[in-house]
C-alpha cells in the first residue's frame, strides 16, 4: 500500500517521540481522509509506534 507523502508527514509531526496514540492516529485518519489502516501503514513504514489501541483498527 502506498502512503501519501500528506500522511506521512502529519504521522511524522504527531510522533516527534516515535510514539502516537491511537486516539490522534484516527483523528489524523479521518482529517487525511484516509482509512486508519492507511495511517498504521504510514507508522509501519516510519517505525512509529502506536500506543493505547484498543480497537484494533491499525495493524
């Protein structure tokens, strides 16, 4: 799957200890318009971690 350079960056800038919350990596989802798992995609390939998920939306 290939991430938006968008994502990518708003994944980046919301992590600056590569570590995000699942709360703010759906938020940033939904404000990219994209799908939560296109957000764990773009943590994935950064190597940031999400932390507090319960859900399991990302992956």
């Amino acid at each position: 799957m290939e991430v938006k350079p968008e994502v990518l960056e708003a994944v980046k800038k919301a992590a600056p200890e590569g570590r995000i919350s699942c709360p703010v990596a759906r938020k940033i989802a939904e404000e990219q318009g994209e799908s939560p798992l296109m957000v764990g995609t773009a943590c994935n390939q950064l190597k940031i971690k999400i932390k507090g998920c319960e859900l399991g939306c990302f992956k």
